[in-house]
C-alpha cells in the first residue's frame, strides 16, 4: 500500500480550516438543479458551470480538495486548461466520484444499493494516471416506519468497503460516504439511531475487507430530524447528537470526518458545523470538516443563472460561503457574517 501517499493526501484534504468542496453532481442531479435554477441543461452549461467555480478566485484559501464527476475532469476552460491543473494550480487536490449511481436492491422494495465495483480496479489505476488521488462513493440509506432493513445496510456497507479497499490499493483516498437520507417526518432520536447502526455496519465491514481506517475520510450526514417533522431541533441539539453519534461508532484511529450537507440550508449546514466545534472544543478524536455541495454551491448558481454577466458575482458568492466554513471549523462562525456578502 503507498501509505505515504496516502498519508499526505490526507494531510492535504484535512489541512488548517479548509473543507472539500462536493461538485460531482452526475448528469442527471446536475440537470435537476439547472432546472430548478432555470439554467438550460447542457454538456455546455454543465462546462461553463464548473469553470465558474473552479476559476472563483481564492477558492484554494478555503477549499482543499474538489470531488469531481468523470464528465469535469476531461473539460477545460474557454482557452483550453484543464480543470484538474486549474485545481492544482489553486493548492486543491483533485478528486473524483467513482460510484456509478443506485438501482432498486432486489429483495427490499424501496430500497437503493450503489453500482461501480465491477471494472472498478481498472478504472481507479487509469484516474491515478489523471493526477486524481481522492475518491468518492455513495450509498443511500432511507427511513420509514419499517425502513432501513438490516439487508440494505449489509449490502450497501459491504459494497463501501471493497470500494475502500481498492482505492486504497490504488494510492488512492477513499471517502466513505454512508448518507441517511433526510426525507420523511421522523423525528431526530429515529435519525441517530438509524445512523448509528449504519456507522457500526460499516466500520464492521471495513474491519472485514481489511481497510485500513488511518487511510480513509468519513462523508457522514449529520443527526437531524426529517424534512417533513414539524419540530425542529435546535442548533446545539443537532451538534451534540451528532458528535454523540460519531463518538459511538467511528474509532480514533479515523483522521477525518467531512459532512455532507444533505439538503439543510447553507447557513444551517454552516451552524451546524460550527455548533460541533464549539461546543466540543478539544474533546474530539478525528478532524472535523465539510464536503458540501448545495451548501456550498446552490447560492452561486442561484446568481450565476447561466449567464457570463453573472460569474463574478457567483464567483464572490462561492467564496463568501466556503470562507463561513472555515469560520465554522473554526468555531469563529456568526450568523451576522452571512451579512457580509451584499
Ligand atoms: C449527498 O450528496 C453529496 C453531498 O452533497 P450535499 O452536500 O448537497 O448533500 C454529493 O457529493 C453527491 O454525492 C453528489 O452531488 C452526486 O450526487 P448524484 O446523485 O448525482 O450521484
């Protein structure tokens, strides 16, 4: 195993205040979000889209890796540079979604498992050339009054695992991405449970396929109530339920934890973070940062609306809000910062 390598990816993605900017959206989720944000959804406009942000300038102040989807990293700007020397001119690690999407899992009606093992080796040694040297994978995990079965747990883990294990073989930093979803009335204690018996699954199951877990970065969702539970939780109660829930099932031995954003505003996202890290100053194990990508991302495209008039303000807009992150991993976050892009 290159544990060196690994080791100094690692360093690099966890490094100061910075966090990992998400803008992986496959083809399909990138149309959704052009849609709703009246973008027309085009090859052209998913380029034009990812050159404003990885051309934002400062990004590298805030961003310490960008995960990218298999379309992004073949693309370059308008004169013709690639993305991923963009990036790497910018101090920002290149990374990469190696996941190939969900399909319903036989036997569990409602149920998701991820597809991209098969041809997965091949394709990790041919992003490696790339200059790639973090990875990505997702799996989904729903909640329902009789939702998630133990068998989607299973499968879904056990497939993040021999993910893990082949990037890692690869030189390759594997972020490990079990998301329990946020959609449905539950209430926060049904999301911490859920996502508890989902950590322990997978940290079982990355015993089992021999991963070593000095070598991995976790991509959790945090501890929230559904989307649709008329009583919302707190700030300081999300933080405390989540770390509690991190506290029970991730070892030490984990370097980093870079949440998701999930679908919570921006701003909660940030709090969120935030909250974590005042409130637990000192006492936790693993680095604690952020992999957004609507929380970081939905404003500038709300003012980017696909027009080249409109770049530098989204531009500003993207900065402003990986910047509040920084403030958030510094537990130095306000809710009056936000004021400050006008
Ligand atoms: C959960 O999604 C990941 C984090 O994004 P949010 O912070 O917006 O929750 C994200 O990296 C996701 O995996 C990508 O957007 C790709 O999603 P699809 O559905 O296109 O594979």
């Amino acid at each position: 195993m290159k544990t060196k390598e690994l080791s100094n990816t690692i360093k690099s993605l966890l490094a100061g205040d910075k966090g990992l900017l998400a803008m992986d959206e496959s083809t399909g989720t990138c149309n959704k979000r052009f849609e709703e944000a009246g973008i027309p959804q085009t090859i052209e406009y998913h380029r034009a889209y990812r050159e404003m942000i990885v051309t934002a300038p400062g990004l590298g102040k805030c961003i310490s890796g960008a995960i990218l989807f298999d379309e992004t990293i073949h693309q370059a700007t308008k004169e013709g540079v690639l993305f991923i020397d963009i990036l790497k001119k910018a101090g920002i690690v290149p990374g990469i979604k190696v996941d190939e999407g969900t399909t319903d899992l036989a036997g569990f009606p409602g149920e998701k498992i991820t597809l991209g093992l098969d041809g997965l080796k091949e394709r990790l040694a041919r992003y490696y050339q790339l200059g790639l040297r973090f990875a990505k994978w997702r799996a989904v995990i729903s909640i329902s009054s009789v939702l998630p079965g133990r068998g989607c747990i299973e499968a879904n883990m056990h497939a993040l695992a021999r993910y893990a294990a082949l990037c890692q073989e690869a030189g390759i930093v594997p972020i490990v991405e079990p998301e329990v979803l946020m959609d449905g009335p539950h209430d926060l204690k049904k999301c911490f449970d859920v996502t508890s018996r989902v950590q322990h699954v997978l940290f079982d199951q990355l015993y089992g396929q021999n991963v070593n877990l000095k070598y991995l970065i976790l991509k959790p969702n945090m501890v929230l109530p559904g989307l649709s539970n008329p009583k919302p939780a707190s700030i300081d109660k999300v933080a405390e339920a989540t770390v509690n829930c991190l506290l029970q099932s991730v070892p030490a031995m984990v370097p980093g934890i870079a949440f998701l954003s999930g679908g919570q505003s921006a701003e909660l996202a940030t709090a969120h973070l935030n909250a974590m890290h005042v409130n637990f100053k000192g006492k936790l194990p693993w680095a604690l940062t952020f992999s957004f990508a609507r929380a970081i991302q939905q404003p500038a495209m709300e003012l980017w609306k696909g027009k080249d008039e409109n770049v530098a303000v989204a531009q500003k807009m993207l900065y402003h809000r990986a910047s509040l992150d920084n403030a958030a991993r510094r537990g130095e976050y306000t809710p009056e910062m936000e004021r400050v892009f006008v």
